[in-house]
C-alpha cells in the first residue's frame, strides 16, 4: 500500500498541490481525473519518485518513501509514459529486454530470454520481436513499451513487496479499440501478480469502465476518491470539470447507470 498524507507542492509561488490525503492499494486499478492544470502531472511525479514535494509524508508499505537510489526504485515501480522518443534503430526484442536492467546481472540468459518472450506473446508482438521500434506504429510502440514494463515487473515478482505500475496518459495516442485492448492487459497483469496500477487518463469512459477507484482532482485539491460508483456521480463530473449536466457526454453517463 502506497499512503500519501498532507503532501503540497508549489511552484513559482504558486500552490500546486494541496493537502493531498490518498491510499494506493496493491491489487487495484486506480485512475487519476481532472481538467488540464488540477495537479495531476505533478502528483504523478511525485508518486513516480521525480519530484519532492515540500510537505507531508508518503509510505510504501509503512517505509518511508523517496530515500530509495533509482535501482531500487525500479525494483518496486515501472512506469508507461504517454510517448517514448527513440530516435535510433533498436530492435523490439532488445527494447524490452531492458526491462530487467536493473537485476540483469541476477537473470540468467536463458530466464531473461523467457521473461521477454512472455512479455512480448501477452501484448500480441511476437511477431514484431526484430522489427525496428521506430518503424512502429503508436499502437505497435505502446504495447512495446508495456512489453518492457511487464519484464520490469516479472523479474522482480518474488522480491518481498508490492509492485506498482504507473501509467502517465498511456492510451492517449490510442484508438478506441487499441484503448480498450491495453486497459485489458493491465486489469490482467494485475490479477496475475496483484500489482498496483495507478493511471492518469482523460476518458471517461475508461474510467467507468475498468478502474477500480477513481481519483477526482480540481486546482490541486481531492475533490473525491473511492470507488466508481461514490466518484463518478454527475454531480463530481460537473463540479470537476465544470459542466453542465448536458454536456456530460449521454454514453458516459450511460455507462453510470451499469455502475449504480
């Protein structure tokens, strides 16, 4: 379990974040909502271990967070980011095999071999393994990078804590059903090792539809967290992101009734 308490963040003399109260548990999809500037980037690198705030306390699994060196931050988290830039020739195969850069010296070939090969049959790129990764397309490339953050994720399943997977607009680029698809093999890698994921997205509809708990941020502040049902109501999305109830898209709130 992740535990954030009273965490701010300024910047230029302007608050950012603001007595930010959240628990992250393991074992759930947690996605992180709110218009552009609510704080979500910065909680974001905060929670990934990029930036410090200037008050309160986060705990991972009751240690204190933020003293860890990089390795033994990439022991306990990966992280998906919306774009990764490759502007040289790598191989898919070779791509994902960095995954596990940090206890490589541990692996065994022919285990690191298996664990990439895993990774790249559950994500459907197989047959991509000696492609060139800049030759791909967006949703090619983000499945590649899912494939390294699932090697991340398997060579250190038997270390002694929770694992987290962060997801920073992962599906933003995505099509619909390219959305649909990643989202599906993140609630599977969760049901296989009880990793945490925690998600910044802008789609409603995702949300509705494969979080566990919802996160709703407004000008720094927590305006609701907990489950679809207690955040996702009309009334939070309007007061979030400050619309009127017919503006609130009809399939979304289609999607609402299912949840009641």
């Amino acid at each position: 379990m992740i535990n954030l308490r009273n965490i701010s963040l300024q910047r230029n003399g302007k608050q950012i974040l603001e007595s930010i109260d959240l628990d992250l548990p393991p074992g759930a999809l947690t996605m992180i909502l709110g218009p552009n500037g609510a704080g979500k980037t910065s909680l974001f690198e905060i929670l990934t271990g990029q930036l410090t705030p200037q008050g309160g306390v986060i705990t991972w699994e009751n240690a204190l967070f933020g003293n860890w060196s990089a390795k033994e931050m990439a022991i306990r988290r990966t992280v998906l980011s919306q774009q990764m830039h490759v502007n040289f020739p790598i191989q898919v195969e070779d791509l994902v095999g960095m995954g596990n850069y940090a206890v490589r010296n541990l692996i065994k070939d022919e285990e690191h071999r298996s664990i990439v090969r895993y990774a790249l049959r559950k994500v459907g790129m197989t047959a991509f393994r000696n492609r060139s990764f800049p030759s791909l397309s967006g949703g090619e490339q983000q499945r590649v990078l899912l494939a390294k953050c699932i090697v991340q994720l398997e060579s250190n399943y038997w270390r002694p804590h929770t694992q987290y997977l962060f997801l920073d607009e992962a599906t933003a680029n995505l099509d619909i059903k390219q959305k649909h698809e990643v989202m599906q093999l993140v609630k599977n890698i969760i049901q296989r090792r009880e990793i945490g994921v925690v998600a910044i997205v802008h789609d409603l509809g995702l949300a509705a539809t494969y979080a566990d708990r919802i996160i709703l941020l407004k000008q720094g502040k927590v305006l609701a967290q907990g489950d679809c049902k207690v955040t996702l109501t009309p009334a939070n999305i309007s007061k979030t992101f400050e619309l009127k109830s017919h503006q609130i898209p009809t399939l979304f709130l289609d999607n609402l009734t299912h949840l009641a």
